[in-house]
C-alpha cells in the first residue's frame, strides 16, 4: 500500500481480510496526535466531508463517531444545518440523512490512523518513500522499490525492495504511477486537466459566543458578475473553518484583505460572523485548483499486481469538496472487486466509471469561466449546464428535487438521476410553483 492518505488508509482497512500483511509505506512523518503532518500541502485547508465518504468511513471504521465525539468534532445534518444562498435565493433546508462530522484534515486523518491501528496485520511505515516499482518488463509487478528517512539527519537511505503480492498506489496528486507504467513497458496513460483560474484563502476562526441562524454558511458565486464565494464548516472544539475563493483569475486575500473580501460577497451574512471571531490561524491560500484525471482505464496494457486509486486517478479541484469522498468510493469498488476475485485492469475500467459523474460536475462547473483551460465535447458543457441551472431553481421551489440534488451533490447518486423522467417534469413544472424557502427557515 503506497500512501497513508485517505485512500491509504482506508485501502489497508478494505485489503486486510484478503492478505495476511499489509504495509502501508508513507514518506511523511505521521503525528500522535490531531496536527497537521508537514508533507500534506492539504493538511491546513479546510476538508468538507460529504455523506457519502462519511458512510464508507463509518461502514470500515465503527469505532469512527465515537472517536470524532472524543475528538470534539460537531455533528452536521448538512441540509437542514447549511444556509446555502445560490442563484439569488436562500436554498430551502429540512431535516436530511445527508449526516457528516465536519472537522480539520489532521483531525479526521488522525481519527482514521488510531481505528486502523486496531486492525490485524496491518503496519504502517512512516517517513518510507516510495521510489518505483519493480517487474518483468511487460509484465506483472512483483515489489517496489523504497527508501527510509533518518529521523535525525533527514537523510533518505538506500533503496530496498519489499515484494508484494499486489501493490495499491495511493500517492495522491504527487502520483508517478503513469511514469513507472511507462518504464515496466505498459505504455504512459493519458490525461486530462481542466484548468481554473480559482484560488482561495482559509483561516480558522474561533466564533463569537452568540447564536447563528445556521451550522454551515455557504454563499455561492453567481458567474462573473459575482466571482466570489465564501464558506464556513464547523471544525473540532467549536471552531469555524472559513474560506474565502476567487474566481475567474482573481485574486484570494491575504491577511489584511480577508475581511474586506468577506464583506463584498454576494451577502453580507459571513463578513457579519466573523466581525467579532476570533482568528485562530494565519491566512493560507491555494491556487493549484486543477482537476486532473489520469487515463488508466484506457492504458494499452495493465500489469497484474497494481492498482492505482484516490487523487492520483483522478483529482477534482478541491474547491468542490469531492476529493476525500471519491477516494472512499474508489476503494469502496476495490473492496467489492476483491470480494469477487480482483482483476486488476477490470477495477481501474470500474473506477474510471465512477468517476466520470464527480469528474464532470467538477469540470463542467469550472469550464463556465471564460478564463477555464481545457475542454470538453461542447454538447457536454452545453447540455449540462443549463440543466444544472434549471434544475438548481427548480429546487428552490421543490423539495423532492432538493434532495434528488442533495444526493447528487454529495455522489450518493449520479448526475444522470436528475435526468430520469419524473425529475424532469418536476423541473419543468417547477416555475409555477412558490418558493419553498425563506431565509435561515428549516423546511419539511
Ligand atoms: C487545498 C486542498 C483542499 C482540499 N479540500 C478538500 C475538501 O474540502 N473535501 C474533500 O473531500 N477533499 C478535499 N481535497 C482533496 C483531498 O485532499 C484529496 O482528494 C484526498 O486526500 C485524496 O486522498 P488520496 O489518499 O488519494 O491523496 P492524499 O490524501 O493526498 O494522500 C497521498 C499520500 O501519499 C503520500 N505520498 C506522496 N508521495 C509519496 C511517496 N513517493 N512515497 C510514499 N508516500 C507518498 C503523501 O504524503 C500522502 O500522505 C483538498 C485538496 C487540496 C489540495
């Protein structure tokens, strides 16, 4: 297992039952505690979780919630506890099984390592790097090569092979999958990025000790006319997660714009909230929004022995908060090829499946700047575009579509549900309808 992402972490939960060892090897060096790890360019950024990595993590880790209590991280219905203002209007909230724990990185990744420390057989081996992988030419991998980390010196040893019956690769958008493929003989993968010009700022704040008429505050950007987004998630010990995004090639803040930024949104309910928060962090920002998908599925030749999953196949720009949840979902599909008996070229021509619906809301949502590199088929874009429009002011007047979309949001149901025939009258009946939702009410 290279990686303790997590879709490390959670592939060595899932490969447990089926193989008497499982390393995971890990170039960072990996905390005792709830802090961020120095490796992880991501660890300090804001992680939304979305329902459907919460029900894998749960399913793998049931120990997790309880953990996440221990922790001090809050409990999230996130429809009903979401005041989320799109397209001009406040979307309707109501009681939902769209259920998360919200908390940092650090937190959640620290949560994952302590339940999969309980399970037998596996290990993991920190400030381990992988360096490449070792086979016939053309045929199937049969090890890796790795080196090991002085702690003290921060020296990287000599190289060692550790043989393996099968070798998951999980190293995030740091990948070199598709170059080691190349240098066994199976041919480079393609790829493919969509390229936005979208930055963002986070900081933590410690909120105010007052009421708010919400749990998570999200106020969407509304195309160029409006390029700026802000959000807030509740973190472990009461804390808010806030970010600040710049579309279009503008620019996040920095410290001692951060505030001002928040006040020229769309709103002005988050530059309220945080008007008496406290900050806990610095500003960090992030500009490396790309989404990036490898073509596995499509190689000329697959080895026997590896699988390649998480953000090294496919990474959607963080901005839509998928990135965890897909991972899940992709070891979700090794799981279930592993109960079946793996072939290995059969699970990334899967996990390319799965990801097309997350991949293209993500890049068809991005692809709507004039400033986004990259394409798609053009009746893609065009297609789905306004059907995403239509069917996101439909649900501000249909509560059943609400949550058709809900589920679409957060991957418990693909994009194409919202095609099937009975959503499609709602969305067509829709504007006779009335507005469901007043601002900061709980619906239904
Ligand atoms: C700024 C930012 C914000 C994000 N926000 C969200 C969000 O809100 N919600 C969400 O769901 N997702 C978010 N993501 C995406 C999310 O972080 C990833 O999708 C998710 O972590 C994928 O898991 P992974 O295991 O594939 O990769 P990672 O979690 O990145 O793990 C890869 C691991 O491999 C290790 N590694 C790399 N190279 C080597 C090597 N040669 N040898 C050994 N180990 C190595 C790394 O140290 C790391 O631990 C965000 C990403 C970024 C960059």
């Amino acid at each position: 297992m290279l990686g303790a992402g997590i879709a490390g972490l959670c592939a060595a939960r899932v490969l447990s039952p089926h193989f008497d060892q499982v390393d995971v090897f890990e170039r960072d060096s990996l905390p005792i505690g709830p802090t961020n790890r120095p490796l992880l360019p991501q660890g300090p950024f804001v992680h939304v979780l979305l329902a459907s990595g919460q029900r894998l993590f749960d399913r793998w880790f049931p120990g997790l919630q309880k953990r996440m209590d221990q922790l001090g991280a809050p409990y999230l219905d996130w429809a009903a506890d979401t005041a989320l203002f799109h397209c001009g209007a406040w979307m309707p909230r109501f009681a939902s099984n769209l259920l998360v724990r919200p908390s940092t990185r650090a937190c959640l990744e620290f949560a994952l390592r302590s339940e999969l420390a309980a399970v037998p057989g596996v290990a993991i081996h920190e400030r381990t790097r992988a360096v490449g992988l070792v086979g016939e030419p053309g045929g199937a991998v049969t090890a890796i090569r790795v080196q090991t980390q002085d702690p003290v010196s921060l020296r990287w040893g000599s190289e060692r092979t550790e043989v393996a019956d099968l070798v998951v690769e999980a190293l995030g958008r740091a990948s070199q999958a598709g170059r080691w493929l190349g240098d066994l003989g199976h041919g480079v993968p393609s790829s493919t990025e969509i390229r936005p010009a979208t930055s963002y700022a986070t900081r933590i704040y410690q909120p105010a000790d007052r009421p708010f008429p919400w749990r998570c505050l999200y106020l969407m950007a509304h195309g160029v006319a409006q390029p700026k987004a802000g959000l807030i998630w509740p973190l472990e010990g009461g804390r808010w997660g806030v970010n600040l995004f710049a579309y279009n090639g503008l620019r996040p803040p920095g410290e001692d714009e951060f505030l001002d930024f928040a006040g020229t949104l769309v709103r002005p309910d988050l530059a309220e909230a945080l008007r008496d928060a406290v900050p806990l962090t610095p500003v960090r920002t992030f500009s490396v929004t790309a989404n990036r998908r490898v073509h596995f599925e499509s190689n000329p030749s697959w080895p026997r022995g590896l699988v390649v999953l998480g953000d090294a196949s496919c990474a959607p720009n963080p901005v839509f908060g998928q990135g965890m949840s897909l991972a899940a979902m992709g070891v979700a599909c090794l799981e279930d090829e592993l109960r079946s008996g793996l072939d290995e070229r059969r699970f990334q021509v899967r996990l390319g499946k799965l990801q097309q619906g997350a991949w293209l809301m993500c890049s068809i949502e991005d692809l709507r700047w004039p400033s986004t590199t990259g394409s798609l088929p053009v009746w893609t874009k065009l297609a789905a575009t306004r059907w995403t429009d239509r069917v996101h002011s439909a649900a501000q007047r249909d509560l059943t579509l609400c949550r058709s979309l809900g589920d679409v949001i957060h991957l418990l149901q693909p994009p194409t549900s919202l095609l099937r025939p009975d959503r499609a009258v709602r969305v067509a009946v829709a504007p006779f309808r009335p507005k469901i939702a007043r601002r900061g009410s709980r619906a239904g």
